[in-house]
C-alpha cells in the first residue's frame, strides 16, 4: 500500500480529518489502484459503491464521469428558481461532510 499525497478539495480541506476519507488498501473502482486512502462517504449514483473510490478519481472528476456519480446531495430538496451551478459542477467533484 502506498498512501500517496492526499489530493486538495476546495470546498473540503481535510477529508481525513472529516473521516471521509480513510486508510486502506482497497483497489479503486475507477482506476484500479491502491494508493492507501479510500473515500468512505456517500456516492449518489445508480449502483451502489461502497468503500471503493479513491479521492484521487474524486478530485479530477474522473470517478463522476465513469460511475455517473456525485458526492453531494447539493441539489437535493432546491427550491425552483434557484439558480444552477453552471458547466461543471463541483459537487461532483467534491467529498461530502
């Protein structure tokens, strides 16, 4: 296991210390590898992961645009009339709290 740079998430600065983020030797789902940490937070996607993205694939939006998946129940319950983010979310690409 190699527990490499934990990438930066703009609107999360420390998701270990959150516990979003957690040791393990797991594989990411996304891209394959095991680099020592492991997101442990909700992923809001037709199938269910658990325990199997790595923040890596969080961070470069790889992991919302392979799985179809986002990180935030940010546009859950919105009133109408509120206006949207724009072209590239960053819920999707960002650790829930």
């Amino acid at each position: 296991m190699n527990e490499d740079a934990m990438p930066d998430f703009r609107y999360h600065p420390d998701p270990r210390l959150t516990g979003s983020v957690e040791v393990s030797d797991t594989s990411c789902v996304v891209c394959g590898a095991a680099r020592g940490l492991i997101y442990v937070g909700p992923v809001y996607a037709v199938e269910e992961y658990v325990e199997e993205i790595c923040p890596w694939c969080i961070a470069d939006g790889t992991a919302a645009a392979k799985l179809d998946a986002e990180f935030t129940d940010v546009g859950w319950g919105v009133p109408d009339g509120v206006q949207a983010f724009g072209e590239q979310p960053w819920f999707l690409r960002r650790p829930h709290t």
